[in-house]
C-alpha cells in the first residue's frame, strides 16, 4: 500500500475516533412560565486532534458556538438565538458557558415564541471537528399561575438546629426561576426556586411566599413555618423558704430558674390556674391560707418547660389556739360529766341512808311490838298513868285512831 494511501486511512480512522468523542449533553424538557428566567444547563465535548494531508496531529480548537430553534444542523444562515460571532443577539439570550466544555444558555422574560426545540453547535478550527447534537432540548411555555411552595419538611413544625428547604415551584417542572421570597410580607434576599434555612432557629417562625420576579399575581399561598427552640430545658422552682411548711402571717419568695437563662419572661400557674405575675420571682406575703396549693412556672413561649409542681402548706395564723381552745373545751366537758356522775352517785348513797334511819326509828317507838307479853286485850285496857289517854277516849274518834295505830304496830311485829 502506497504512503499516500496509509496517511488517508489513518485520517479517516483518527476522524472516526474523534467524531465519536463529540458530544453534547442537553437537560431534560423544560416546562417555563411565561414572563420567567430559564437557564438551559449544557456541556459539550469537542474533539482533541485531527490528522492533516501531510500525516500531522492538529490540535482541535473551538472558535465558535451556536444556539438555535427548531434546526437539526444549525449552520450557515440557519437563523440562531445566540451566535458567538454576531453582534446583535437578543438580549434575552445570555450564554452562561465557553469554548472548551460549558454550553449553558440562560433565557430570561420567556414568551411563548420561544417554545421550541433548542440545538447546540461547536465549529472548530478544523471543519472536522464541527458538530451539532440533533436531540436538543425542549422547551414549553405556560400563561403565569400561582406558584405554590412544597418543602423537604413533612409539615411546617420544625426544631431549633435542623435545616429545611422550601422550594418554589409551579403546574410544571420550571428550572432556575428568578422569583421573590417573602417572609411576613417582607422580602428577602435569596432569588432562586429553592429557600435553604440553616440551622434553624425560633426567629426563622413566619408565614413564607413567592412569587416570580416579573410577575406579583404568580405570589404563592402563605406556607406557614414554625420552629420550636433547640433543647427546651425544664424550669425549676426554688424557695427562700427552708421547705414548703409556712404559717399564717409569715412571707416567702419563690424563684423560677434555668440553666444559661437570664431576663425570663414566665408564666405562674397554682393549681394548674394562670396567675397575674410574670417575673422569674414570685412575692407572697403576709400569707394565709388560701395561699396553700401546688406553684408551677414555665416559659411563656414554650409550654415544654414547665417545671415540676412546688407544695406550698400554710398553716393559719390562729390554729394553735383554736386547737388549745378546742382540747381545753373537751376537758371541761368530761370534767362536768365526771361531777354529775358523782352527785348522782352521793344522792343514791344519802337516799339508801335515810331509808335504813326510818326503819330503825319504827324499832324503838314500838318497841313492846317487838317483845311484849301482855295479852292482846290488855292493851285496850286503860292506863293509870295516862290521863290523857282516858281523855281521849271520851272524843268521839280517838279510839279509833289509837286501834289503828295500834293495830299498824301489830302488824309490823307480825
């Protein structure tokens, strides 16, 4: 084979390699808002080298770069978005890459004549290493829509030290969107469809919008974030009182604390019931004792802190007294009970005495009953010494009288 022959195979093999490391790597279909920023993301590969006539490596050099619509080979006078050598592109064409492997096209205020198919072309120093990727990228255009934001968060409740991203977002995938952050209603400085809050904190709390830049009626519903301070600490309740055991009269301050916490704006609760006073130092006194309950006290922004109950017992002024009063009185009662039992007992005892003094008096006033020996009608006979005996037998009812008696006597001796 002649030397002639051997350069030209050699060049083709070298072209085939090299046209086979060409190439263009276009984003998926993008989906735009009319009136937004889209920027198409690309790279390329050009080829390195090629072998000239004379059997010479060359070294490939990219001296030109094209992006046009709707065109497989976007060459000569296709007509093009943007062109590296002409100076009258559109402004709203910016290329964002260069010459050596960086291809991306920013498109801003899209309109719908610019939904299309969007090719890139590479020309070289050397005819052979032009090349033109004919998939291309599609874009689609839609009117303006509300835009909506969605989070990396399930819900909104977050904790102090985590991270969240909020991401802007419309009907269809839109890429790199211009749009305007809103927190509160007032805006912020990030730009781009995705929000990245880090690390979190309470202050980051709000309601977050957006909307794009060029259009205030595409403004998000509100998306409502909420952080909960990193590591809620437990308050705790002290007292300048040895223990929770006062007495009427008596005062006592009862301080709610924290680690590494200062300036605390708290709330007091007694029975579970809100108090009026805020301050770390709870001031009661003179106490009672409707002051008697359990104290509790925690951060008004965050009910996780509330401490653990703190038993106040406040014992009446006048207890003590009412209870000596009491014992006193009790006394005094058994000790009247004590007395009418005696005078009960004495009176029995007098009566028992009495009845034992009659019987004993009957005795001696009759004793004859007992031991006479006269005959039965020998004691209605008369007596010599009595006159007045005789005499009163002569009064109508005097005998009956005498025999009566007589006769009771009688009847006692039986």
């Amino acid at each position: 084979m002649a030397v002639w022959d051997r350069k030209i195979l050699w060049g083709f093999v070298l072209l085939l390699a090299g046209a086979g490391a060409q190439s263009v790597n276009y984003p998926h279909p993008v989906c735009a808002v009319k009136g937004s920023t889209v920027t198409l993301l690309c790279s390329f590969t050009p080829v390195k080298s090629v072998i000239r006539e004379n059997g010479r490596e060359v070294p490939i050099v990219i001296v030109r770069v094209v992006w046009c619509q709707n065109h497989e080979i976007c060459q000569g006078t296709t007509p093009s978005v943007y062109d590296s050598e002409s100076t009258n592109n559109d402004r709203r064409y910016k290329y964002l890459g260069d010459k050596k492997g960086n291809c991306t096209l920013q498109i801003t205020d899209i309109q719908k004549s610019d939904e299309a198919t969007f090719r890139f072309r590479m020309e070289a120093n050397d005819t052979r290493g032009h090349f033109t990727d004919k998939s291309g990228v599609k874009v689609t255009v839609t009117d303006p829509v509300r835009m909506k934001i969605t989070s990396s968060s399930a819900d909104g409740e977050m904790r102090g030290g985590e991270s969240v991203t909020l991401y802007c977002t419309a009907v269809c995938t839109i890429h790199q969107l211009e749009v305007t952050w809103f927190k509160d209603n007032h805006v912020l400085s990030e730009s781009g469809p995705a929000l990245q809050l880090s690390p979190l904190t309470a202050k980051d709390s709000g309601n977050y919008t957006c909307g794009l830049k060029t259009n205030n009626r595409t403004v998000s519903l509100p998306y409502s974030l909420h952080v909960e301070a990193e590591d809620p600490v437990r308050m705790r309740i002290n007292s300048s009182s040895a223990d929770g055991e006062m007495r009427g009269g008596e005062s006592v301050t009862l301080y709610c604390t924290a680690v590494n916490i200062h300036q605390l704006e708290v709330t007091w609760f007694k029975d579970n019931h809100a108090l009026s006073e805020s301050g770390p130092a709870l001031q009661l006194g003179p106490l009672t004792a409707k002051d008697s309950g359990n104290y509790t006290c925690g951060l008004r922004t965050n009910n996780r802190t509330v401490s653990l109950p703190y038993s106040l017992h406040v014992e009446d002024e006048g207890g003590n007294m009412s209870l000596i009063v009491g014992v006193a009185f009790g006394v005094l009662l058994a000790l009247i009970a004590l007395i009418v039992v005696l005078c009960i007992i004495k009176r029995r005892r007098a009566a028992d005495k009495g009845h034992r003094a009659v019987g004993g008096e009957t005795e001696q006033k009759h004793p004859d009953n007992i031991s006479s020996n006269r005959k039965p009608a020998e004691l209605w006979a008369p007596s010599a010494t009595s006159p007045s005996t005789s005499n009163s037998r002569n009064r109508p009812g005097t005998v009956q009288t005498d025999s009566v008696v007589v006769q009771q006597s009688f009847n006692v001796q039986v």
